[in-house]
C-alpha cells in the first residue's frame, strides 16, 4: 500500500514499558544522538516510496527534529513525511503548528495504555499520558488552522504490563480521533494468552471505524482477525 | 380573480448539499411545453438537502397545497424520501404522489407494495410518461393504463407495458434554455448523451439507458453558451458516463470547452475510459479545461472483473494515469470494495496498485447492489447477500464474510485517509 522508508534518528525509543526493558527506557538508548547530517540514508527515498518515516526520535528536541524534517524533505523530496512521537515534542498547538510546516504530514504518537495511571507508571515520566493525547489534539488543531490534510496514528507498545488494556487504549486513541492504530507486539508476548486481548482490541477498531493494524503477530496467530496482519502504511520489510 | 391552474405539480429531489437535480429539470421542461398541459398545469421545483428532515420537506410540499407530488429517488435518499412520502401522505390525504428514478424504476410494483402512502412510479426515462400521466390525471383518468407507469387498481398494483427511450432526445427541451431549472451558482451540470457503452455488472447506467443516444450538438453548445454567462460560474460538470466516448467527439467538446476554459472554467471529475487516453486525449482534456477525471479500475482481480464483465489492461491504465498527470490533470482512481469474485487478497491488492500508481486522488467505496443492474438479477448465482432497504450495501460475498467486508471499508478508510496526508 503506502511503502514508507523507515529513517531511525538513534535518538531513544518514543516510549516503552520500563518494566520490561528497566528503568531509564524512555530515555535515548543511544548516549550520543546522531546530528541531522550524519543520519545514514536520510537523504535517500528509493523508488516507488509513498514518503520517509523518522523514528527513534525520544529524546530529541523539537528544533532538532525539524532539522532532520528540513534535511530529509530536501533530500528527498516526497510528499510524505512521517515521525514518530512520545509527544513530549508536540503537546502544545505551537509546536504542532512548527512541525506540520515543516512539511510533516504523518505524525504517530505512542500509547501504552488508556489512563494516565496505567501509561506513566509503565513509561515513568510521569504527565507523559497527558502529552501524548494533547499532541495527538494539538496536530489536529494545527492541521486545521494551516488548512492541511494530516494523519495521526496511534502506536500502541503491546507487552504483558498493558495487554489488557489493549482495547481501551483503541477506544482512546478512537475518541482522540486517530486515523489508524498499530499494535506493536513485544516479541516476548505469549500468543495464546495474548491473542484474545488483540482481537478485542481489532474489533474494537473496527466498530468505531479505525483500523487497528497488528505488528509482531503472524497472520496465522491472529485467527479470523488475519487481515488485520495488514497495514496501509508499510516500511521495507512490513508493517512501519 | 386569477384561481391558478387547476393541476398543481410540485417536483422534490433531496439532493447531496448544493446540488440540482437535472433529472427534475428534463422532466419539468417536458411538461411545461406539453400542449396538453398548456395553461392547466403549473410547476414548481423545491431542490432540497438530502439531510433535510422530512417532517420539514413535507411542510414545505404541503404549504404549495399541490395535486401532485412528484419526487426522484435514488438509493441515497429513499430513505428519505419514503419516509417525506408517509408525512405527506398524512397532511394531504387527497394528494397524488408520484415517484420516478432509478432506485425505484426496476422494483415498482415491490415499492409500491411496500409504500402504501405512494400512487404510482414511473418506470424508465421519465419525461414522456410523467406528462402524459399529468394528462391523464387531468382527464380525471385512472393512472394504470399510461405506458410506463405502475400503480394502483382495484386494490391491486398493476404495470402498464414499458414505454420506449426517446429516440430524439432534442424533443426534450432543455431544461436551462426554458428556465425549468437556474444553473446551480458556482458549477454546472450538463449532459451530452445518455447510455454507455459498457455493461458494468454493478451500474445502473449501462442497463438502464440502453444503448447510446446523444442530444444534438447545437443543443448542447447552445447550453454551455447560456450556462458560461451565470454569474460566479467557475466549473461544469458533465455527466456523461465516459467523456472521452470516441476520439472525434471528445475533439469537438474540448473546442466546445476551450474559450470558457481560458476564461479559467474548469472541468472536475469528468468520468473516462483511462485506457483509452494517450498523450493527445490527455492534451484534448487539458484543452477542455479538465482539471480532475474519475475512473477505476474499482477491481484489479481477474475473477470480479470477469463476473462483472469489466475490461481492465493495466499497462494502458497506468499508461493513461501517467498521460493525464503529464498533463496536469488530477486522477481520482475508484476501487468497490465487496465485488463478487474478489478474494480480501484481491481488494488489497487493487489497495496496492492504485496506492502505488500514485494517481493523485483515490476513492474507496463498498458495493451497492443496485435495482436493475447486472449483479441485482444475478446476485444469488453469484453468492451477493445485500441488504435489502436503500443503499442495499453488500453484505457478504460468496469469497468474503460480513465481518471481513466491514474490515477492508475500515482499511480502505484509513488509507484514502493517509493518502491524502501529504504536501
């Protein structure tokens, strides 16, 4: 569908359960975050790619993001650019405004659950909930006032910590008005166990007209949710 | 003392916001010059939102105080208009109403079953046979003999034989020469020939029409002319089914077009035959002003395509994407989510290949199984379950389940959604 070249930024993952990875998981896994010049292949969009996607971007600033945005857009020239976010980066409308200028045209905000009790102690930084939804708000304010079209997804970290919260965190992410949902799997999730959660969480999707797309489960786990192995954006080597 | 005429006519179309119905204006124009008619009837049009509650379109109607009612029905707004029908029914206990159009033209006698506040329904083209129904009601006649017509009789529904399609289609006037109709501020509306010359399972327009009949070209230059004085005019839409019907044709509409279109009039979403577009159609559209064209594929499977008796070549498809875009026209590729014969594998991969194709616009829609086409008549043979009640949305196919169908609208949702999110 929409292939996207996945671009890392080395600059900590946008947020993960401490729980499972230890303390000091939502800060930069990297100590030395590459500068936008030495990002390897951002400046490179292969043929047939619908846009570049920024990833790892954790710990960057926002003016250091938005110097990789300008580089990359440069470079490459798509039309489509996404980046994935904590919202740490994006909580107020300004900054949104900034980043949708840029030329940012896919933002994907992450989730770990559907309160604020359940998503800080899992990511430890506490008011990080509430950022994450005020960004997801705040690149649809920002969208409507520069009159573009944007797209905000939900990526939803999926471990054994926040499983079965994985239905209403959709129904959130649904009630903040995402366009799609991705459900990342922990590769250490066990399937049997974990299967239900991630069809009630597709089905939940489906019935308030999201789609919910699954990464780290095999079609075949997935039952007669199979279809939703699928997502309409896709980076080399699958589901972004 | 002027009493008024003594049959009052009141034509309703609930209409997609900002939109006229033209069907209304032919069938207006057609009475209005009936000898028949002349200085007994007298007409007026209400043009109405689809949105508009019915208890309100019915206090519109029944504040005209009519003798007949008159309404064009869609699958998109019989809902609608069924329910305006039982409100007016109510307040106008002696009222005729009247209902044409192609959601209930091929299902007449079940619609007038299933709608006891309705009279009668006018089968096929409507402009012969809605006058000479007036004439008959005039007459103080019983409806049920008029060619074209079903309707009540003894307790019973009856159809009278189909009328034949007009063989002159410039004996209907025109709707906006005549004044039967104002041009919509903003865009208009014209059409040039009615038929197709495909046979889509899934459409009406094929089927319906029968085969190809044009108005003549004086009457349509004549059109465009008045309609390019309306002031705020920025935009015609023509309603053909293929614009580019044949090469020798598609050059005299684009020099019809070419002085509005330096004037800045634009053409939008102009249905074509992509695949028969190569560098001079795409310059003779451009010449046209043609800023966006629709077309399909609407399936890139094999199987749904042959049941749907659908041609599709894929390197003349991207050709012709690719001859329009050079040329700075926008695409609008449509796929139909829910065609028998298409596997989930089939409809992601049309997903894929119009995503991929780049056109410029994309638009998802789930099949409609639609009175009188191909795939109505067809449906059990080809394993369609649909709904019954307007829309008739799929329901399953005989390759998909119900949930799995609700699954890719869902999907193809989000990805007309991510890919119009770009700069």
């Amino acid at each position: 569908m929409l292939r996207f070249r996945e671009v890392s930024l080395n600059s900590g993952v946008e947020a993960a359960c401490r729980r499972c990875v230890g303390a000091g998981a939502f800060e930069a896994t990297d100590p030395s975050p590459a500068a936008p010049e030495d990002v390897p292949d951002s400046g490179s969009a292969h043929a047939g790619d619908a846009g570049v996607f920024l990833t790892d971007t954790g710990t960057l600033d926002l003016d250091t993001l938005l110097d990789h945005v300008s580089r990359v857009s440069a470079a490459t020239g798509v039309s489509r650019i996404g980046v994935r976010a904590s919202g740490s980066q994006l909580a107020d409308v300004a900054s949104a405004h900034r980043l949708l200028a840029s030329g940012v045209r896919v933002v994907e905000v992450v989730f770990l659950g559907s309160v604020p009790e359940r998503h800080d102690a899992l990511t430890g930084v506490p008011g990080s909930f509430a950022r994450a939804a005020a960004a997801v708000r705040a690149c649809f304010d920002a969208a409507a006032d520069l009159g573009v079209k944007v797209a905000v997804r939900g990526r939803v970290g999926l471990c054994a910590h926040n499983l079965q919260e994985a239905p209403a965190t959709v129904m959130h992410l649904a009630e903040l008005g995402v366009t799609s949902v991705v459900l990342d799997c922990d590769p250490g999730l066990d399937v049997r166990r974990s299967s239900e959660w991630v069809a009630a969480a597709c089905d939940t999707g489906t019935v308030n007209r999201i789609w919910v797309a699954v990464k780290g489960m095999s079609e075949a786990s997935l039952g007669d949710k199979a279809l939703h192995a699928h997502d309409v954006i896709e980076s080399d080597g699958g589901p972004a | 003392m002027n009493r008024g005429p003594a049959q009052k006519v009141v034509l309703v179309a609930l209409n997609s916001p900002g939109y006229r119905s033209l069907a209304l204006g032919y069938v207006r124009a057609y009475a209005q010059n009936d000898q028949r008619l002349a200085g007994k009837s007298g007409f007026l049009t209400l043009d109405l939102d689809v949105n508009v509650d019915p208890w309100w379109v019915a206090y519109r109607v029944a504040e005209l105080g009519p003798d007949v009612v008159g309404l064009t029905v869609t699958c998109w707004n019989a809902r609608s208009v069924y329910d305006a029908c039982r409100i007016i029914r109510q307040v106008l206990p002696s009222v005729f109403i009247v209902l044409g159009g192609p959601e209930v033209s091929p299902i007449a006698e079940d619609v007038l079953r299933s709608q006891p506040a309705v009279d009668a329904v006018v089968r096929g083209e409507g402009e012969e046979t809605f006058a000479e129904l007036l004439s008959t009601l005039l007459r103080g006649r019983s409806p049920w003999r008029v060619e074209g017509v079903t309707a009540r009789h003894d307790g019973e529904v009856v159809s009278a034989p189909d009328r034949q399609l007009i063989a002159d289609l410039d004996s209907i006037p025109s709707p906006y020469l005549t004044g039967a109709i104002e041009p919509a501020e903003g865009t208009a509306y014209v059409e040039t020939y009615r038929g197709c010359p495909h046979r889509c399972g899934y459409c009406f327009e094929g089927k319906g029409f029968g085969r190809i009949r044009s108005f003549s070209r004086e009457r349509v230059e004549a059109e465009v002319a008045f309609l390019a004085q309306t002031a705020g005019l920025r935009s015609f839409t023509f309603i053909d089914p293929v614009f580019n019907l044949t090469h020798e044709r598609l050059e005299w509409l684009s020099g019809v077009m070419e002085p509005f279109a330096r004037r800045g009039v634009r053409l939008h979403t102009v249905e074509v035959d992509i695949e028969r577009i190569g560098p001079d159609e795409a310059s003779l559209l451009q010449r046209a002003g043609v800023a966006s064209v629709e077309t399909g594929p609407q399936s890139t499977g094999a199987r749904a395509l042959e049941i749907c008796r659908r041609p599709f070549d894929r390197d003349r498809f991207v050709a012709g994407v690719e001859a329009l875009r050079s040329a700075g026209i926008r695409v609008e590729c449509d796929l139909i989510v829910g065609l028998p014969g298409d596997t989930p594998a089939d409809v992601m991969e049309g997903m894929r290949f119009v995503a991929e194709l780049d056109p410029g616009m994309l638009q998802m829609s789930t099949l409609h199984v639609l009175p009188g086409t191909d795939l109505w008549q067809r449906a059990t043979e080809v394993g369609l379950a649909f709904d019954p009640a307007p829309p008739h949305e799929v329901v399953s196919t005989a390759e998909i389940g119900f949930a799995d169908l609700r699954r890719l609208e869902v999907m193809g949702n989000a990805l007309m959604a991510h890919y119009r999110a770009r700069r």
